[in-house]
C-alpha cells in the first residue's frame, strides 16, 4: 500500500511540474509576442530603442552609412551589411581585411 501511494504521489509531483511548465511556457509566450509587436510597430514607424538600456535611438551618419546610435551612449547599432560597406571604403585598413578579407 506504500509503494502504490508513493508512486500516485510521484504522479501527482510530475503531473503539477507539467502544468507549471506549461504555464510559464504560456506566459513567457504571451511575452515576446507583446514585445515582437511593440518592435515591430516601432520598425514601421522608423523608430527602435536601445537594446541595452532601452533609450531612443537616432540615427546618424558614420563614413557615409546611417547608424543607430544611443542617446545616453550605449553604442551604435548598424543594419544589415552597413560594417561590410564601411570596410570597403576604408581601404586597406585591419577593418576591412578582417571582414572582406585579403584581396
């Protein structure tokens, strides 16, 4: 009789565990489509926040290419292809080695 009430209680343990996953599975969906939305919603207006402390960002011009950069200096955020642009207008400099490569 032991055994069998250890083992239901075992059932139980694992049959709440599951339930909780999925709760939290659940929410932590719920979440990132929310924030998926709100970027976005922002990237079709033309704008995007920082991704380490959440400032606007604005964009500037950097050797000829439009960054993001950080209002309170976090960094630069560059799109797509604009590093390897850049590397090609800087010549023959280690930037443009390292991602071009030797020519």
């Amino acid at each position: 009789m032991s055994d069998e009430k250890d083992r239901l209680a075992d059932q139980l343990r694992k049959k709440e565990k599951a339930e909780e996953d999925h709760y939290f599975a659940e929410q932590s969906r719920k979440q990132l489509e929310k924030i998926r939305a709100a970027h976005a919603q922002a990237s079709a207006a033309g704008k995007a926040d920082c991704p380490r402390c959440g400032a606007p960002l604005e964009v500037k011009p950097l050797k000829g290419i439009g960054v993001e950069s950080c209002v309170k200096g976090c960094g630069i955020w560059l799109d797509k292809g604009d590093l390897e642009e850049i590397a090609k207008r800087e010549g023959d400099s280690w930037l443009s080695r390292m991602l071009i490569g030797s020519r």
